[in-house]
C-alpha cells in the first residue's frame, strides 16, 4: 500500500482516460491543464465554479456519478494572503473542507482509479526545520495568520491518508512551495510577494517613477518554483508514486527578497531606484521546503527563476495589463 510502484505506472499510457481537474482555471490548475494537454490527454473534464459548485455535496456527487471519471487532481481551493485569512477565518476553513471532503468521498464511491490532492507549504509548523522535511506535519503550532486553511489542508492530506490506510484507495498528496507563473494574481493588495512586486515595477515604469520601495530589509529567504514546473510533478506523481506520505513540491533553490526585488526590476526593466522601507517587517527569516523525496523519485524542476519571471512577465503584458 505505501509502496511508490502500487499499480500508478499506467497513468501516462492511457491518453484517452477520464480526468477531472478541479479548479482549472487557477493558477495551479490552468498550469496542470496545459500540461496533461501537451502529453497528449485528450478526455479532460473541467467546470466552472458556475457549472459546479463543489461546496454542495449533492452537486459533486451527481457530477461524479454523471461522469465516472478515472482520474481526478483537486487543484480547487479558496486562497488567499495574510489579510483575507485574518478577515475571513470561517470562509478559510469551512470551504476548504467542503470542497476536499465531498470531491475526495465522492471520487472514491464513484470508482476513481487515482487521485491527488494538492495543499501547500503552510501545513507546516511556524518554526519547522529548515529545510522543512514531510515528516514536520504536525510537530508544532502553525503560523497563526494562515492557521485556518493550514487546518483545513492538513486535513485533506489526512483523510486521503485515511481512505488509504481503511479501502486501499489510491490517494496521494503533494504540498509545493510558493508557485508563480501565468494566471497568477496581480492585484494590487490581494496577491503574493512576486506578482505584487512584478506590478509595482511595471506601473513604475510606466508612469517613469524615479524609485519603488519595498518593505522591510530584503534579507529574508524565500523559495519560488514555476507552475508549469508543478503541473509536471503532479503528472509525475500521478504517474510514478503511490505512498501514503505527502510529497513536498519545491525548486530546492532560495533567493533573498532583495535579490528577487533586482531581479524582477531588471525583467521589468524599470530604470529608477530600488528603496527599502527597514522600518517595515521582515516575516520569516526563512522558508525552504526540503524536497529530497520527489528527487528521489527521478523529478526534477527544469525552469530558472530568470526564465521563469521572463515568461511570467510576458503573460502579464499581454493579459492583464489595461484589463
């Protein structure tokens, strides 16, 4: 059962299979998309949030019994940054869990060959080693301002491990580190460090600004990996590992703020000044996700953070730019 060759190696074999992704219009699911499309996959099954709604029970499990698809990859979730899990905790955790708890029951009554669930690096402990093995779950109290999803996706990679362990079902669970690339969210108070700073930067040189500041010191340490590298893990792991232990997802490489703040200016190509506010916080000095296991397993991220912010940059010209 926890054995990584437990009859999974046919994933890639059979491209006409039934696959339903989740929240495919996300920045992690577009990604999988893409690539399931470029293998070859020609029998995805995607919905919108408007075709169905995954919070009601009875709506997922009329889909799964419609559909009976062999494959299933939940990427769905509601997320969000510091301030919407302060705002909205009950939003944070009640969805999270009605999404994974019905798209998980009712893919395993339907007959789903495999499936993954997909969380994130803050199931971790706030002061977990670094870098964070799988096996920190758990170890300690979490960051109190992400507490609420962190709960909710521990427990999606719990019961998968639950249908595992009581019906042999073949459930895995991989948990990437923080993720960029097209389809991300570049609002302007709402989205992460890299798409925020790749706004700033744009409309600074747009409007011929003389200087960006940024907060805090630049010092601390972060580490980024590409969707379009994830989406190939998961391929990957749909495809190569069947164990009951989660699988961290990460590049393996950090970059300091300030070194990520130089590098977004010079793909950008603002020509100003780059001022740091030091009377602002830092966050955690440090950040990396230790993913040993899936390298183990023959996986390995292929885009440079350079190529990466190039190709995300393009797609955020060309697509949200004047929207």
């Amino acid at each position: 059962m926890g054995d990584p060759a437990h009859d999974s190696s046919d994933f890639l074999t059979d491209k006409s299979a039934k696959i339903f992704v989740a929240g495919h219009r996300g920045l992690v699911g577009s990604a999988i998309v893409r690539k399931l499309q470029s293998h070859g996959f020609s029998n995805l099954v995607l919905r919108s949030h408007s075709e169905l709604d995954l919070t009601r029970q009875f709506d997922v499990d009329s889909f799964f019994a419609a559909e009976k698809p062999r494959f299933v990859i939940l990427a769905a979730a509601k997320v969000g940054g510091i301030h919407a899990n302060n705002t909205y905790p009950a939003d944070f955790i009640a969805i999270n869990l009605q999404i994974q708890t019905n798209v998980i029951d009712s893919s395993f009554r339907h007959g789903v060959k495999k499936f993954l669930f997909l969380g994130s690096s803050c199931i971790y402990p706030k002061l977990a080693p670094q870098p964070i093995p799988e096996n920190a779950l758990l170890t300690g109290p979490l960051e109190p301002t992400n507490e609420w999803y962190a709960i909710a996706k521990i427990a999606g990679i719990k019961m998968c491990q639950a249908y595992r362990i009581q019906y042999s079902w073949d459930a895995i669970s991989g948990m990437p580190t923080n993720l960029y690339g097209r389809n991300d969210n570049f609002h302007p108070e709402n989205s992460h460090v890299l798409p925020a700073l790749m706004r700033r930067f744009h409309e600074a040189k747009v409007n011929n600004a003389k200087q960006v500041v940024v907060w805090g010191t630049g010092s601390p340490l972060r580490e980024f990996l590409h969707v379009d590298d994830l989406a190939d893990a998961v391929v990957f792991s749909m495809d190569k590992y069947s164990g009951l232990e989660h699988l961290n997802v990460g590049s393996g490489k950090e970059v300091t703020i300030k070194d990520l703040a130089e590098l977004v200016k010079e793909v950008v190509g603002f020509e100003g000044d780059l001022v740091w506010d030091t009377s602002k916080p830092d966050g955690t000095p440090r950040k990396l996700m230790d993913n040993s296991k899936l390298l183990g397993l023959g996986w390995t991220p292929k885009i440079s953070l350079k190529d990466g912010l190039v190709d995300t940059y393009k797609w955020y010209v060309e697509n949200v730019v004047g929207q």
